[in-house]
C-alpha cells in the first residue's frame, strides 16, 4: 500500500465522510418514517410514500441533466461559469413541462391534494436533482454531506410538527416535506451562484444541447432504473391497495437501507471513475464493487436477524406483515447494491448510456412479469421475491458486460481482498488521528 501526501481528501475519506454523513441522514429519514407510520397508520404511510415515490420516478429528465454536468465537470473539463447559463434555461423549461404534465393529470383524474403537493414539488426537485452532480462534479462532498443531513433535520422536524403537533395528518407530513424540499433546494442555488458566475461568453444554445443530447439517455436509463426499484411497488399498489403499499413499503425502506449504506462510497469515487483512463478505472470500479458488497452482505445478516424485531417493536403490530418481504428482498438487494458503480463506469468512463439502458429494460420487463405470477399468489411476498430475483439478474448482466469491456475477472469484481480491508481500516485510523495534511493510499491505488 503507498503512502501519499496531498491537499486534497483521498476517494476513501470522501467515502468514510460521506458515509457518515449519508448514515445520519439515513437515521433522520427512518425517525420521519416512523413518525408517519406510527401516527397516521399504513394508509397514511401509504399515501405520504406513494406521493414521494410519484415525484422520484418523474424526475428522471432533471435526474439525467445530472448526469451530464458530471460527465462535462469531469470528462469533458467544462466550468461551472459555462454550464450556469444553461442550468437556468433547463431549469425553466423542465419545470415548465412538469407543471404542465400535472395539469393535463388533475384535468383528467382530478385534482387531489397529493397532486396539489406533487405539482407544488416540481421546481425544488429539479434544484435537488442536481445537487449531488454539482458538488461531485466539482470534487466538494462536504458541501453535498452538509445538504444531505441539512435536509434530513427539515423534514423530520417539519413532519413531526405537522403530524404530532398539529395533527394535519398525511397531508399535514406532505406540506412539511414540501417546506422542507424548498429550503434546500434554496440553498444549493444560493451555493451554485457563489460558486461560478455565469459566463456570458457561453454558448448557452450548444451547452444546452451537448447537456440534452448527453443527459437524454441518462434519463431514460434513471426513469428505467427507478421502474425496476418501484414496479414492485406500483403493481402491488394496483393488485392489493395503498394499505397494503404501506406496509410493504415499510419494507423497502428497511431493504434500501443497504443502498445507502454503499451509496456514499459510489458517490466519491464517481469523479475519478471519469476522469482516469479505462484500466485504472476499472480497477477503481472493481474495488468499490467488491467493498461495497461486504458491507452489505454484513448489514444485511443484520437486518435478516433483527429486522422482524424492530419492525414490532419500533412501528407495532399492524406493519408486522412486512418482516417477511423483509427478508425476502435482502439477497437481491446485497447483489444489487453496486448497480450504481457499475452505472458510472458505464457511463461516466465509457460515455455509454445505452449499456444501462439494455439492462434495466431486461429487468423491468422481467420484474413486472414475475410481480403479475407472484403477487396474485404470494401477496406481499411474491413481490419481494420477484425483486430479488431481478437484482440478482440485474447484478449478473452487469457483472458479464463490465468483465468483457476491461478484462476484470467476476473474482476481482466480487471477492473481498485482504488490502481492501487494510485500505478502508488504515484510512478508517487516519480520519481519527492523522492531522489534516496528511493523506493516505486511497481506494484508487493499487493493492
């Protein structure tokens, strides 16, 4: 293992700080959860997650921009000055096309307060779509960590206040998760603005296309990504109602959990996933893959042995139901958990969205066909087995398409080595004790 000096926080500490930042998030979204689930029961949980899975699966468009100022702030060496100018234009018509899209649905469906919120939430979702492009794309994920736990603290309190305080119910738990979404989303306009200057130099038109053209396929990959976390969900919605939703998405959330766990270790390391040449990347890929499958696998038995005890104990008998589909949905997420890393290899490095593409239309269509056989017959549990069994492969695609293009063995890409575990402890000990200017081997070196 090298030992090297520099200025700047290796791939690893960014993934210990992020991580730490992500895990006390994580605990204040469980809190707000708990907080909704126990106070307005598995309807009301049902229509509060309900209405913020809607507004994640339509923000795939904003979502794929994202994905594109990574790919300009890293690939390409783009300034943030260059890209101002066109985030403000694509944010105006973005945000025009939701609202329109939402009145075409309420003129149709009618207009429920959940589409009130839903259409309300428009713009701050797009502002918070790209936040995290911003601060990775400009290396500053102590900026992005400071926002991710900021958020988290609004929402709680705000929900707490309007459920417990002043007993508004679901719709009470909405309007403060909406308060709460445009303060952040306040934040990191004011932030971006103080960051660069928008250049009046800029071809605004061209950055606007290259940003569309690029961000277009990312999109639809992220809307087909976000389907194949949710088309459980949404089935089961239709098959068995919005009660039972609640109570199965109790146990989603419990199961995504492990997501966040490995997300923060993906997100630090996306930078340099673009900005190195394909072997090194490949082996940086390689790396996050096989340390963020340990942790995982390691939270998972966890969850698998304590997950039906919390369940009762933190949210009571009525969500009792969802320790099954719990435990269920485990191994799929275990060997899913790196989707997102092989995602930025695909696209960040290779500049290939459609490689994602291929694979999440594999999956949808195999998830949705095993939720129609499964939940008639299984219930909840069906829908959790057909998920596992599209993560897994989901995970398998992946493996092979990522192995063929760098010559990565599936070994390397999935078997824990020793270094790694020196990697993450050495950097782990040097968080706590080193002095800030020095700086330690990281998880792009070799080992």
């Amino acid at each position: 293992m090298k030992i090297a000096h520099s200025e700047n926080p290796t791939i690893a500490q960014n993934s210990l700080r992020t991580f730490v930042a992500r895990l006390v998030a994580m605990l204040l979204s469980v809190l707000t959860g708990i907080v909704v689930a126990k106070f307005l029961g598995p309807a009301g949980k049902g229509v509060y997650s309900g209405t913020l899975m809607a507004i994640s699966i339509v923000m795939f468009a904003p979502a794929g921009i994202a994905t594109a100022f990574i790919y300009a702030l890293t690939r390409q060496g783009r300034s943030l000055d260059d890209l101002l100018p066109a985030a403000g234009r694509l944010l105006v018509w973005l945000c025009a096309f939701g609202v329109a899209g939402t009145i075409v649905w309420g003129a149709l469906r009618g207009f429920s307060l959940p589409v009130w919120i839903f259409l309300a939430a428009i713009p701050p979702s797009v502002v918070l779509a790209w936040q995290g492009s911003l601060y990775i794309g400009l290396g500053r994920m102590r900026n992005l960590n400071v926002q991710s736990v900021g958020i988290a603290v609004a929402t709680l309190g705000a929900v707490t206040v309007a459920t417990i305080v002043l007993h508004l119910g679901a719709s009470g738990a909405l309007f403060g998760w909406l308060g709460s979404l445009y303060a952040a989303a306040f934040v990191v306009v004011f932030h971006a603005l103080r960051l660069g200057r928008p250049s009046r130099r800029s071809d605004v038109g061209a950055t606007v296309r290259g940003l569309v053209k690029f961000g277009t396929p990312s999109g639809i990959n992220l809307l087909l990504g976000t389907l194949n976390y949710r088309i459980d969900s949404i089935i089961l919605i239709a098959l068995l109602g919005i009660a039972s939703f609640g109570v199965y998405s109790l146990a989603v959330s419990f199961g995504e959990l492990l997501f966040m766990l490995t997300r923060p270790i993906t997100a630090a390391a996306t930078r340099d996933i673009g900005v190195r040449d394909l072997v090194a990347s490949g082996e940086i890929t390689a790396k996050v893959i096989r340390v963020c499958t340990a942790i995982a696998a390691l939270a998972s038995i966890v969850a698998f042995t304590l997950g039906p005890w919390a369940i009762h104990a933190i949210y009571g008998a009525r969500f009792l139901s969802g320790a099954l589909p719990l435990r269920i949905l485990l191994p799929g997420i275990v060997a899913f958990a790196t989707a997102g890393t092989f995602a930025a290899f695909f696209i960040v490095q290779l500049g290939k969205p459609q490689v994602v593409t291929v694979i999440n239309v594999a999956m949808i269509g195999l998830q949705a066909l095993a939720c129609l056989v499964l939940v008639p017959r299984l219930g909840m549990a069906g829908a959790a087995l057909a998920s596992t069994l599209t993560y897994v492969a989901g995970a398998s695609m992946n493996t092979i398409w990522f192995c063929r293009v760098t010559g990565v063995s599936p070994r390397d890409v999935w078997v824990i080595k020793p270094a790694d575990v020196r990697i993450v402890w050495h950097e782990s000990r040097m968080m706590l004790h080193a002095p800030r200017n020095v700086r330690v081997a990281n998880l792009s070196s070799n080992g």
